[in-house]
C-alpha cells in the first residue's frame, strides 16, 4: 500500500519552484528545484506528473493566494475604502 503524499512536501516543492522560476525563469530544472527542497528529482514527479503540472499548479497556488489577499471581510466598508484596501493588500 502507498503512503500518502505529505502536503507539506508539495507546498516545499511549489515554494522552491516560486523561488527559482523568479530568480532563473521557466527554464529552470526539476534537478534544481529537487536540490533546493532536498528531495530526489524523482519525488517531484511523485507529486506533479510532469515539469507543466508543476508551473500549472504553481500558477493556481498563486493566484489562490492573491484572491485570498484581495477579500475584503468587512461589506459594511463603502466602496473608497475597499478599493483603497484591495490596492494596499494588492502592493504589500
């Protein structure tokens, strides 16, 4: 029987693909991300199927969290005010 995946790991692994595709870009290899997570390369491919799942993944993590950000939990706000809000969330 298979063990579960670690959730942990595959934020480790979306964290580090973060870190090196803005320092290096999308060229960058599985090899390095593996090294800077201290894992095989071949964990990688036990968590995304391949290098575009990866980045695709990567991609909707990102954007998750910026939605998350850009929620304004107080409706009573006026509209000035959310705006004003969303755009500081939005530059921080």
């Amino acid at each position: 029987m298979a063990r579960p995946l670690s959730e942990e790991k595959r934020v480790s692994i979306l964290d580090a693909a973060t870190v090196l595709i803005a320092e290096q870009g999308l060229n960058v290899s599985t090899s390095k991300i593996a090294r800077l997570v201290k894992v095989s390369e071949g964990t990688i491919f036990t968590y995304f199927q391949n290098k575009d799942e990866l980045i695709n993944q990567l991609y909707l993590d990102i954007k998750e969290k910026l939605r998350e950000s850009l929620v304004i939990h107080s409706q009573k706000i006026e509209l000035q005010k959310q705006v004003q809000e969303v755009w500081k969330i939005y530059i921080n």
